[in-house]
C-alpha cells in the first residue's frame, strides 16, 4: 500500500524512506516546509536527514493532482487529498476567504500523509461485547486522535458485513458514512479497503445528510460513520434509532468524563442510546481497548 505514497513524493524523500527499510511500519509521512521529513511508525518516530523544501511540497501536489492542482481544488480547499490506495495528504497553509467562505488555501507548507491500512481482525476482542443475540448494540468508540477508532471501525463493518458466525451474527446490511473517505479509503467513488460484502458506502457527505439519506433509500441494520459530535449529527442519530437501525460511531475523547462535556452526546448517553461506549487508550501503540463500558450501569452520569 506504501508504493503508491512514494510515488508521488519527491525521489530524494522516497529514497531514503525506501533506504532505512521501515516503509510497512510507516502510520504517517510529515513534510514540513524547510524541516526534515519525519516517518511516524507503529511504535516509534523516525526523523529522516532530507530536508523538505517548498519546491518539494509543490512537487507532491502536482503529483497528486496529476499536473493540474485546478483538478484538486476543491479538496484543498477542504484541507486535504485522497489519492490511489485510500492515503489522505492533509494540507497546512495560509486560508483565504471570500464572502466567508474558503476559496484556497495558497503558500502550502506542510503535508501529512497518513497511510490507509486494513489490521484483519483488531475488532475480534470487541465484537463479542457488542453483539447480543445476532442483533448489533448501538456503539461508541472513544480515543485521542491517532489511537486508533478508524482502523478499529473499519473492521467492525467488515466483520458485521461478512457475518460471525462464532457469534451467531449473520452478516447485515451496513450503511458506512465515509465523510471524508478514510474508513473505506475511497478513491473515485471506489472503496479500497475492505469493508464487507453488505457494505453501502457514501463518502464526501456531512454525516447528518449521509444518514438520513442511507436510511431512506437504502435500508440499513447497521449505520457506521467517524467522529461525530455536532448537534445536526444528535438529530440525524436519533432519526436513525427511531427507525430501528443499529447504530456504530466513533468520536474524539480520553475518558468518559471528556465526551460528557459535549452536552448533546452526554444527552444520548444519559437516554442510553448507546448501550456500550469503547474506550481505547492513548497509549503508544493504536487499537489497544483501555474499558468498555456498559451504559445501563452507568445511571444518570453527572
């Protein structure tokens, strides 16, 4: 999956990554404009001795874009780049605005490219706690950012797609909101990590408008999507338990205390809307469960 990543980077960054022979180690790529390259790994970070220069980072883009950064606009413009393989290239630079809104974001100088990466199996642990008489318990997974949740989702809609049969879970239709493509690593309009056979995806879609749209036209058991959090995503998830569907989400936090700070999530967890909330720990190394809470045993949470 990395060869796609050192396609597109400048040959003396790519050479040298290839060089130290850490590439199936490699979670992020950082370049910083006029600092040297930093590798982030599974369990470590190596900082490599090329510099990255402007003409570099402009060289990627161009990549990328295949020569055309008009072709890519509006993805800058939302901050970051899906290419082949499902990596995303988040992009830092100076914002300009017109009538308010975003119109570009010029003098780009630094790049994170973080590698889309299938872990077969990491939900085996969690599956059993979540599954109760092959219907799905609706579900929160909660982590600092870089810990983890995405890559645990996606095998969490893989398997419920597949079916368990070790859990007595036949496999469900599964709607997957893939706002920002990275669950599935969609690349135009293409999955390309493995997400089930049962597996709808709809990507560049808030995830409010993403779930009531796949409720409605697609009949999911199941809806799966990343890091809510705003009031329109409360109203659309409940829209989505009314209907009868299970629901799986992830969002950014590291402890309980944390996400009831958010007034609305607090409201679905005092309503016990989820009946387990995941807990993964901000520990080095990704997917690692620090608690599972059972919402029923929690009463009123202050």
């Amino acid at each position: 999956m990395i060869e796609e990543i050192l396609k597109v980077l400048p040959k003396y960054i790519s050479s040298e990554i290839v060089r130290i022979n850490c590439a199936q180690n490699i979670t992020e790529i950082r370049l910083r404009s006029r600092s040297k390259a930093i590798l982030r790994c599974i369990n470590t970070e190596i900082v490599l001795e090329c510099i990255v220069t402007t003409k570099a980072i402009l060289e990627v883009l161009l990549n990328i874009s295949k020569n055309s950064i008009y072709a890519i606009q509006n993805d800058i413009n939302n901050g970051f780049v899906i290419i082949r393989g499902g990596h995303r290239i988040g992009i830092s630079g100076e914002v300009v605005y017109v009538d308010g809104k975003i119109k570009n974001i010029k003098n780009i100088c630094a790049l994170n490219i973080r590698v889309a990466r299938q872990v077969y199996g990491c939900a085996d642990k969690i599956l059993p706690y979540i599954v109760e008489n092959g219907r799905i318990l609706n579900t929160l997974i909660v982590s600092p950012p870089g810990c983890g949740k995405t890559t645990l989702i996606r095998d969490i809609v893989r398997q419920v797609s597949n079916g368990v049969p070790k859990l007595n879970l036949k496999g469900k239709n599964v709607s997957l909101i893939d706002e920002r493509g990275e669950i599935a690593s969609v690349y135009e309009g293409v999955a390309s990590l493995d997400v089930g056979v049962r597996t709808d995806v709809m990507s560049n879609a808030s995830k409010a408008t993403g779930m009531k749209m796949m409720v409605r036209s697609m009949a999911p058991e199941v809806i799966a999507t990343d890091e809510i959090g705003n009031e329109d995503d409360i109203a659309a998830i409940k829209e989505a338990v009314l209907s009868g569907v299970s629901v799986i989400f992830t969002m950014h936090g590291d402890s309980l205390n944390s996400i009831l700070k958010n007034k609305e999530i607090k409201e679905l967890i005092d309503s016990n809307v989820f009946a387990k909330i995941v807990l993964l720990s901000s520990g080095k190394i990704p997917g690692i469960v620090e608690k599972i809470y059972d919402t029923s045993k929690l009463g009123g949470v202050a």
